[in-house]
C-alpha cells in the first residue's frame, strides 16, 4: 500500500502527473470540496489495440454519495472525450468494489477483460 501512494500521491508524483499535458485533475465541488477526478487522455487498454480515455480516478467524500455527483462527474467525462474525438472511455475497477462497479455497469459501461494487478504482498483482480 505504501508503494502504490508513494508512486501515485506523494508530492514528486503529483507534480508530475499536474504537469503532464496528457492528463487533467479536476475537483469536485457542491458547497465545499466533495471529490476528485483524474483522466488520461489518450491511453491504451492492456492487451489490446483499443485506445481512449483513461478515467484514472473518481472519488467521492462517502457522505457524498448517493447524491448523483458521481453520474454527473462521469456524464462530463464522456462529453469531454467526445469533444475530443475519442471514441472510448475506460477505466479499472477493483472486483472486490462492487459499489462501484455496479455504479459504471449504470452509466453504461462494459466489461472487457479482467488485469491481474500483482504487487509483493498482495494480488488483486480488476
């Protein structure tokens, strides 16, 4: 757990990843801060020639859910694909997040293929 937020939270990567011009960050807001969101514009599925976008991350405050911001974040994210001429929005869901992943079977989505995600302590499926 500590290598995966090291390499995707801690401030170097950050920085990295808020200066690519391939990927965006974006908050969420109602009357405070509620969310966050992270796309990649232009990324290929694993073990496929399909190319999109890569809805890297979509998190919501748990008080906040419930409340449609995630199908209304996730609608914006499909305009802003195709108005850049994508044809695909992906992401990855871990198996073990059921919400979730009935939450992206709502909107629309499709699954395609399961990823075995190894690290040295753990594996996991999405």
């Amino acid at each position: 757990m500590n290598d995966f937020l090291e390499a995707e939270y801690s401030y170097p990567a950050l920085e990295r990843s808020l200066q690519d011009p391939g990927t965006s960050w974006y908050l969420a807001e109602a009357s405070c801060p509620i969310g966050f969101a992270k796309v990649t514009w232009e990324s290929v599925i694993p073990e496929t020639s399909v190319s999109g976008v890569l809805l890297n991350k979509l998190y919501l405050n748990s008080a906040e859910t419930g409340k449609n911001y995630g199908k209304l974040m996730f609608e914006k994210f499909v305009v802003l694909a195709q108005s850049r001429g994508k044809n695909y929005l992906w992401l990855e869901v871990l198996e073990q997040n059921e919400r979730a992943y009935r939450f992206y079977e709502k909107q629309g989505m499709l699954h395609i293929k399961d990823t075995v995600l190894k690290t040295v302590s753990q594996q996991s499926r999405l």
